[in-house]
C-alpha cells in the first residue's frame, strides 16, 4: 500500500529526466543557434564580401575600360570608342548602383558615395576632353588628358578606397564573430560544465534514493540468508520503494513463516519416523509375539494328550498305591507318585494358561471371571517374579465380574506386572500386589501396585512411545495399550506413584453380572459346527439303529480315544463307577459300536487320524442317534476351538486335556445322572 | 515632498516629438511652416513638435548626406525624417534609415530607383518614368529644330536622361548633343557652354538643377542667343541669374500645382512668401505636407518608429488617401505617389546659397 503524501520514485525521476532533456536541449539549440547564427552571418558577410569584390572588380574593370576607350578616340576619333565610352560607364554606374543594396557599414557606404562621385566626374571630364577633340581642337584635347589621367586615378583612389573600407568592415566583422565564436565556446564550455554538474547532481540524488535503499535491501537480503530472519527493510521515502520494501518485508515474514513451519514439519516428520521405526519394531514383535502364541498354542495341544496321560497316571498310581496294603508302596505312592501328580497338575495349568494367553480375541466386551483372568495373567508371569526373587500376591475376590475382553484384559495386568518387573528388577522392590473391590454400583476398581521405584513421570507413561527402559528393552507401547483397551471397555485408567514409595496403576471397569451358568441337563437342539463339515442341523426323525438300554443293565459309556495310553486311564478311572467302558480308537470304530451296542455316554477326543475326527463324530451322532446328543462329552486338548467357533457346545460337555481325576469323573458323574434309566 | 515631486514632474512639459528634417533652404520653411502650424493647434495630442533641422548643409551630395543620416538615425528620439533634397541623396540615405528602420519621407526624389529602397522610405512625388513622357511631350509640342539635353551626372539625371532618350526617340525628336555636368564642375562650366553652342540647340532640356545653370546663363545666353530651354522637377523654379533678355524663356516641371484652389495651400504660400520674400517651390510645399503627414500619423498610432510606418504603409491604399496642400497622398505605387506635373515658369530670385560641391 502507498502511504498518503509519500512521493513517487518513478514522478521524481520522470521530472529529473525532464529537466536533463530541457536543459540538454535548450544548451543544444542555444548551442546550434549560436553556432548557426554566427556561422550563418560570417557566410552571409563572406557571400556579400564576394560579391561586393565581384561588382569593385567590375567598377575597376569598366572604368578602365572607359579610361582605355577615351584614349582610343583621342588617337583615332573613332565613333566606336565613343559607344563603348559610354557603355562602359553606364554599367559602372548600374554596378555601383549595386551596392546601394548591400549591407555595409557607414564608412563603406560613404566610400561608395565618393567612389560613384569620383566616376561621374571622371565621366564629365572625359566628355570634355572628347568634346575637344571632336570639335577638333586635338591639343587642348590632348593637353587635358592628363586631367582625364587625374580623375582616373581620382576613381581607382575612391574604389581602393571602397576596398580598404569593406577590409576594415570584414576585419571588423571578423573580430566580432571570433569574439562570438570564443563567447559561443566558453557558453558551450559552462553549458558542459553545467550539464555535467546536473549530471553528478541527478546521480548523486539516483545514489542517494535509488541504490542507497537498493543496497538496504541487500544488505537485509544477507542479514536473512545469515539466519537473521527478524532483519527488516526500514521505510522508505519513495512509494515504489516503499513498496518494495513493504512486499520484502512481507516476503521475509513468509519465509520466516514458511522456515518455522518447516522446522515444525521436520520435527513432526522426525518424530513421525522415529514412531514408525517404533511401531515397525512393535510391530514386529507383536508379529513375533503372534507367531510365538501361535507357536505355544499348537504346543500345548501337543502337550496336552502326553500330559494327560502322564496326569492321569499319576493320579492313578497315587490312588493304586495309596491303597496299597504295603507301607512301602504307600511311603512311595506319597514320596513319588503325588509330586509327580502335583508337577504334572502344575505342567498342566502352565500349558492352559499359555493357551488362554494366545488364544485370539474376540474384541467383544463380555462378563469376565475378574478373579480368574487375575490368575491367568499371575499364572503366566509367575515363573519370571519367582525367578527374580519377586512376589506376585492377588486378592481379588471371585465374585467380582467386569465388562471386558478377556484376553485384553489379561494382557493388561501382564503388562502392568511386566513394567513392575522391570521396576523392581532394575531398581528396589520386591512384591506386585494386585487386589480389587467393587466401586458404587456398577464399576469394579481393580489396583495394582508394587514397592519399587515408581514411575519417573506419572503423566507421561500412557504416552506412545514413552519409555525410561534401554533402547532395547522397551517399545514404549506396553502402557499405552493398556490405555487403549480400558478405553475400549469403557473404563479409565490411571498412573500414580504410591506415597511410601512404588508405583501404582488404578484401573476403573464396568461391573457385570455373573453369567447364568446353563443347567446341566443336556441342551436342547445343541448346534455343531465345523470348518470342513458343513453345519447339520440336529433331524427330528426317530431313533430307527440305535440299540436301546435293557433294563437293568448297567450303564455304558463309549470311550473314543487315538491314543491307547489315554483310552486306558479313562477305563481305569470309570472302574469304580460301575459302568461297563467301551473303547474305540476312532470315529468309525464308534460308529461302528454305536449302531451295534447301547451306550448311554460318549466320551470322544476331538483330534484323531481317520476320515472322520472328533467332530465328525459329534455331527455324525446328532444326525444319526439325536437322543444321544446330550449324552456326548468332547474331551480335547484344544477345548477353546469346541467352545468358540467349531463346536458350540455347553461347558458341561467339554474337559479339557489333561484333567484330573476328580474334574473327569464329576463331568461324567453328571452327565450320566440325567440319563434315562 | 513626495506629492510635491510628482506635482512638479507632472506640471513639467511633455518631452516633444522629434522629427529630423534635412533639405535645403528653400525646402526647408515648408517644414518650419507645418511644426508651427501643428504647435499653433495644440501639437499632437498635446504633444509639441520639434523639428530636428541639420540646417542648409549641402545635402545635395550623397556622401554629406548619409553623415546627416547618421546622425539623425544615432538619435532614439528621432520617429522620422523629411529628406532629402535629391534623388542621389535620399537614395544614398534611405539605406541607412531603412537599416535602422527609421521612416523616411523624401518629398522631391523622382528617381526610379528610390522604389527600390525599402519598407521604410516614402516619397510625396511621382517616379521619373512619368515626368519623362511629360517632358518628351513638352518637348515635341515646341517642334524644335535642333534639341539638345544637358543631364546632371548623377542617379537622378542619369537616369532621367536614359528615360528622356527613350521618351524622344519614340516621338522621333532627334537630339544633337547630349551633355553631361557635375555640380562640382566649376572649372569646365566653358566647355560645356562651348559643346552647346558647337551643336546649336534651339531647345535646351536640363535634366539637373538651378544652382549649376546659374553658372552658365550668362555665357549660355551669349552663346545662344533666344535659347528655350525646358528644364525637370529638379530645376526647383527660380534661379538667381535668370535674364529673359539673354535667355529665351525658361519652363520646368512642377510636381505641385501651386495655383490650385486650396485655401490651405495658398495661405501656406502666402505666409511663405511673407517669411522667404520669395514663392514657394515644390520642395517646401512638399515638406509642409509631409511634416503634416507624419505629425498625424503619429497622432494616429503614438510616437512609436514601426507604428507610424505600418500607419504611412496604409494611406491610400486600405486607408483614405491623405489630403494635403499639394493635394492627396497615397503612398500607390511602391511608396510613391501618383504623378501630377504641371509646367511652371522660371523667374529670378534672390540670391540662395550655393549647394556645397
């Protein structure tokens, strides 16, 4: 914008130029008119001279002529000189008229007069004397001529006179023109002299408006490619300066801008990249995490069927040689038998809790045992707080139900007691207490805390990508995602350090109900699925193969088993039930022993070799034997896929490898008490 | 004091008007006459007017008159001058008034050449290229036997001379001599008396002026005896040694016409007559009116040179015709005026001052 009464660079300079061209020009044609007024008269003069010389040269010449005519008609008396006597004069005489016209000086002019006198009276004398000779009278004529002779020279004297006259004039006039032309030179001279002071003037003002600010401009220029971003161009006296100045200010609070927000992107970039490298590594180790649960969960289905048959007879070799009437065997059964029951209870909770772990989530908040997820998590770090001389204490009691994912919520406490861990590893500490209470009506305040250092910056640890562990110890995501997930259930999470010391992670969930345990009659119109068997519907038709109990008879239970190891234990633990056991290594086997014998309880492995596995089993006898379908107990290492997704069956129905004693024969135990009798 | 000052500057009277006059003695009353007849009536606009008179000074020669030029024109004060007496000297001066641009009046030059000489030069009379046929008639009404023509050597009679050759051989009048003189030819005033009588003229034609024929009336007058003689404007009317009793009758050419009815003009020779004790020639006539002429002209446009010429440029051309003694002026013909000769006869008179040579 152009402040009021700020004047115009480009107006100035204009009125400069104008003024040089003005003056430049009026010196230049005062210069030429000078020189051509002088030059024009000194040729004028010069012109006139020569003619003036021209018409003397004539008068000289005519008169001579005359004087020689006159002399000639005193010798001869000829008429023709007479003629030419006066011819002669009269073109002196118009010859002089001439110089009635010129422009000559006084004295010129008054030596004309006498020269024109001088002729008409040398006229008049040379008449006499011709006169006389013509009368005759050629002495006197003769005599007189040396008066003719005077007057002659009486006119060569009046015409050299003339000359003499117009030399002075010229001699004169050629004074004053040097002198024009010195006074023309010394005019040029100061003219120049003038001009080239304008010249400096102009450029010293153009300097001192123009390159003055130009230079400011530079040198701000430089000050802001030096790093100097706050440099400003000051103000300026002209508007188009002004102007440029106001639009490089303008442009050096852009690029100051522009810089600002650069360095500002380059952080975000920075840190945008250092996040990606983290949730690169995170990522991968959450692959690697995924890959090892999937790892662990296909190990412990491995482990499962060998830990069964190594739980199971454990118990029975404990229960045989408890019983046993030898001490020994007794002393034994307890020194040997019942540790090797316990550690392999011990191994079995340790492959259940691994499989719980890597189970996949469903992402759904359901009722979740609080107690029981508590336990898991504990289970599955146990090992590591014993190892490091560490306690693990829980006090949370077992009716308490929250909102939850159940996996997340686990891997919520494992990742509180891993921060713990590392804690207390590094620092002091020596206990992680994880206790609950109910909180009003519908939360559930679950608190875990430790004794160790606590944390160094309490508002920064659900931050991403915080962390106070080395490099390589720590994603900075672990707390973060324990955020992530009590948000998704709808609860709060918060850090604190204790007062006497350690940390503390207080986490605020939705209360839920217990879920309604189903009853243990069989289901009704239970749905068996499977990922190579399509869905079967259970069919109405009526029982037409299957052989009916008679009555009296003691109740049959059909063990389908692959490994033979297993399918005794479960012979050996019904043989006190009073229940005759038959056995079948597959599914066709029992099918087999289905269609040909009564059987009032099917227990069935899920994975066996065959055509047909566990499942098939279940779909072939809900299609084919319906009134037998409630009577069915899937016994599996991987029970997780009979509950969620593959079979939907009760709970009551399932056992999971391996099992104990008493959990196999109170499934059994209840299963059979509502059959028919 | 102030008051008093411009009381005493305003009472004082208004500086003249200045008109240079340079003619000759006879001419130059005419002039007087005027600037007191414009003084008697209040000046111009209340302006008295001087004349600026270099008095009888031989204005005759050309030389002397371009030194009374000079002087006249190196006076701002001067607006214009009447002069001079002749042809040869108007002519030599005009050059100087007209390069000073100065008004000059010349109230008897005839020569042709004088409408040559520039914007600023004026004349009361009428070309030679008139008074030649006039005098050839003349001459041919006198059916003489023998003619023969004396001419002043000088641009006026020169001139006059070659006009007058051309006018009688028109008219088939032969000329047995024709003779030249010069004013300052004292010493040869014989022969030229002697070269007449040779040719026996019946009938002179003097193409020059009085003074020089005075010289040689006596002798003229011996020598031939009954001689008329018709003699142009420049013979002036009077001439000092005249006898009828020697001479045949002496005529010349008038450029007034004295005897015309104009109360002014014959109270102008009446008073001149009275002053000079003699009749008024053309030259002062002449000079009367253009001292008249001037003092309206400036009347007219102020005392300005270029004014006063711009207002003379236009008189009897797109402005009236002025009307003086000698009749109306207008400036019709290259600044001279129209042609109205008459033929007056020569009588004797008092003694005048010789022109100076």
């Amino acid at each position: 914008m152009r402040r009021e009464g700020t004047p115009s660079l480009r107006r100035t300079l204009r009125v400069s130029a104008i003024a040089v061209v003005v003056v430049a020009s009026a010196a230049t044609l005062m210069a030429l008119y000078l020189t051509q007024s002088a030059g024009a008269e000194i040729e004028t003069d010069r012109n006139a001279f020569v003619d003036e010389q021209r018409i003397a040269d004539h008068i000289v010449a005519l008169t001579y002529q005359q004087q020689l005519e006159a002399f000639r008609y005193l010798q001869d008396l000829k008429e023709e000189h007479r003629r030419a006597f006066d011819v002669r004069g009269d073109s002196a005489e118009a010859e002089m008229q001439l110089y009635l016209f010129q422009q000559l000086s006084p004295a010129a002019r008054l030596e004309v007069e006498r020269m024109k006198e001088a002729h008409q009276q040398f006229e008049v004398t040379a008449h006499r004397v011709l006169e006389l000779a013509e009368r005759g009278e050629r002495d006197e004529a003769q005599r007189r001529n040396a008066q003719l002779a005077g007057g002659a020279a009486v006119l060569d004297s009046s015409v050299t006179g003339f000359l003499l006259a117009r030399i002075a004039q010229r001699s004169a006039l050629q004074t004053r023109y040097a002198a024009l032309t010195a006074r023309v030179r010394v005019s040029l001279a100061l003219m120049g002299v003038a001009l080239l002071a304008l010249a400096g003037i102009l450029s010293r003002q153009l300097e001192r408006r123009v390159l003055a600010p130009l230079n400011q401009l530079i040198a701000v220029a430089k000050q802001i490619s030096g790093g100097d971003a706050n440099a400003r161009v000051p103000p300026q006296k002209y508007a188009e300066l002004e102007q440029v100045a106001l639009s490089f200010n303008d442009m050096a609070a852009s690029i100051h801008r522009a810089r600002e927000t650069t360095e500002t992107q380059n952080d975000e970039l920075r840190e945008s990249l250092d996040q990606l490298h983290r949730a690169q590594g995170e990522l991968v180790q959450r692959e690697k995490l995924s890959a090892m649960g999937q790892m662990l969960a296909g190990l412990a289905h491995e482990l499962n069927n060998p830990l069964a048959s190594v739980l199971g007879i454990a118990e029975l070799l404990r229960i045989e040689m408890k019983a046993s009437n030898d001490s020994a065997t007794r002393h034994l059964g307890a020194e040997l038998a019942e540790p090797l029951a316990r550690e392999a209870e011990r191994a079995r909770d340790l492959v259940r809790n691994l499989l719980s772990f890597s189970r996949k989530s469903s992402g759904m908040a359901e009722p979740v045992a609080l107690s029981a997820a508590v336990r898991i998590a504990m289970g599955l770090r146990a090992s590591a707080f014993t190892q490091a001389g560490k306690r693990l204490e829980m006090e949370v009691p077992p009716t308490l139900y929250v909102m939850a994912d159940v996996q997340k919520l686990e891997h919520i406490i494992i990742n509180v007691a891993n921060n713990s861990l590392d804690a207390m590893s590094a620092a002091s500490g020596t206990v992680l207490r994880i206790s609950a209470t109910q909180d009003g009506d519908d939360r559930v305040r679950l608190v875990l805390e430790d004794d160790g250092p606590g944390f160094a910056n309490p508002a920064a640890v659900f931050d991403a990508f915080y962390t106070t562990k080395p490099a390589d110890q720590g994603t900075g995501l672990g707390l973060t995602l324990v955020q992530q997930f009590v948000h998704e259930f709808g609860g709060e999470v918060s850090a604190e350090n204790r007062e006497g010391g350690g940390a503390r992670v207080v986490v605020r969930m939705r209360s839920a109900k217990p879920p309604v345990q189903p009853d243990l009659a069989p289901a009704v119109n239970p749905r068996i699925a499977s990922g190579s068997h399509p869905v079967i519907p259970r069919p109405q038709p009526p029982r037409t193969t299957a052989v009916p109990r008679a009555p009296g008879r003691r109740r049959r239970i059909l063990i389908v088993d692959d490994e033979a190891s297993l399918r005794e234990i479960q012979r050996r633990l019904l043989s006190q039930e009073n229940v005759d056991v038959l056995l079948a290594s597959n599914a066709e086997e029992a099918q087999q022993t289905l269609l040909t014998e009564p059987v009032d309880l099917v227990i069935s492995d899920l994975r066996m070799p065959g055509r047909t596995d566990g499942r098939g089993l279940m779909a072939w006898i809900d299609a084919t034997l319906p009134h037998l379908t409630p009577y069915t107990l899937v016994v599996s290492g991987d029970t997780h896929g009979a509950q969620n997704g593959d079979l939907e069956l009760p709970s009551t129905r399932v056992l999971s490898k391996p099992f104990t004693r008493d959990e196999y024969l109170s499934r059994v135990r209840a299963l059979l008490s509502t059959t028919r009798d | 004091m102030a008051f008093g000052l411009l009381a005493i500057l305003a009472c004082r009277d208004p500086e003249p008007y200045r008109i240079g006059v340079v003619l000759t003695a006879t001419g130059n009353p005419g002039a007087v006459l005027a600037t007191e007849f414009i003084n008697r009536n209040g000046g111009i606009g209340g302006v008295p007017l001087v004349l600026v008179n270099l008095g009888d000074s031989p204005t005759g020669s050309a030389p002397l008159a371009l030194d009374a030029a000079e002087r006249l024109v190196a006076d701002p004060r001067v607006l214009a001058v009447v002069g001079h007496s002749n042809s040869s000297a108007s002519l030599a001066a005009s050059q100087v008034y007209n390069s000073r641009h100065v008004v000059q009046i010349a109230p008897t030059s005839t020569t042709p050449l004088f409408n040559r000489a520039g914007p600023w030069s004026f004349r009361l009379v009428a070309s030679d290229e008139y008074q030649a046929p006039f005098i050839a008639a003349a001459v041919a009404a006198e059916h003489p036997d023998r003619v023969a023509v004396v001419y002043v050597n000088d641009v006026y009679g020169r001139s006059l001379n070659s006009l007058l050759a051309h006018e009688l051989e028109k008219s088939k009048i032969a000329v047995v001599a024709t003779l030249p003189y010069v004013e300052t030819e004292s010493a040869n005033q014989s022969d030229l008396v002697s070269s007449l009588a040779k040719y026996r003229p019946t009938l002179l034609v003097w193409l020059g002026r009085s003074a020089y024929f005075d010289d040689i009336t006596a002798p003229l007058g011996k020598a031939l005896p009954g001689l008329r003689v018709l003699a142009s404007d420049g013979f002036g009317g009077r001439t000092a040694r005249l006898d009828s009793s020697v001479l045949g009758e002496v005529r010349h050419v008038r450029l007034v016409d004295m005897n015309r009815a104009d109360t002014t003009l014959q109270r102008v020779r009446q008073l001149y007559r009275e002053r000079e004790k003699t009749e008024i020639n053309d030259e002062a006539a002449l000079s009367y009116d253009a001292v008249l002429l001037l003092a309206e002209a400036i009347r007219r446009v102020g005392p300005d040179r270029a004014r006063v010429r711009e207002w003379l440029s236009h008189v009897g051309r797109d402005a009236p015709a002025y009307n003086g003694i000698t009749g109306p002026i207008a400036f019709v013909n290259g600044g001279s005026r129209k042609a109205q000769y008459s033929w007056g006869i020569a009588h004797a008179a008092s003694p005048v001052p010789r022109r100076a040579p």
